[in-house]
C-alpha cells in the first residue's frame, strides 16, 4: 500500500511539474528540477524504502537537475550570443 502511495505521489508530481510547463517556455534548470525531483524520488524509495528516503531522494535530485539545467541555460546563452 505505502508503494502505491509513493508511486501515486511521483505520478502526481510529475504531472504537476508537466502541466506547469504548458503555461510557458520553461527553462533548463526548471525541467531539470522537475525532472530530478522525480527521479530523485523514485532512486530514494528504491533504495531506501522510506518516506524519509523518497523526501530526501526528491529534494536532491531537485538540486542536482537545478544545477545541470542551469549549466544547460548559460550554455545556451553563450551559443546564441557567439
């Protein structure tokens, strides 16, 4: 049942995050929160098995994806001025 739950939770976000996206041109690092954020999740209740686990995983991945999509940005930003 608390599987379930976690999986409903991840579904959830994921699709929050994916209709958010639809209301204007997002950038890199605000997919790439999202995207972590699920991911960090889904790893941290698989490795885990907790909520604890699920939280924590979530709330890194979100970091990291921030980080790389933020990276992508400036890079991006580079090649249209160069």
């Amino acid at each position: 049942m608390l599987k379930t739950r976690h999986i409903c939770l991840a579904t959830t976000l994921a699709a929050a995050f994916a209709l958010g996206g639809c209301a204007s041109n997002p950038s890199n690092a605000q997919i790439g929160t999202g995207v972590g954020a699920v991911a960090g999740g889904v790893v941290g209740n698989a490795v885990f098995g907790s909520t604890l686990g699920t939280v924590g995983g979530a709330a890194a991945g979100a970091l990291l994806g921030n980080e790389v999509g933020k990276e992508s940005d400036r890079r991006d930003r580079y090649d249209r001025r160069h």
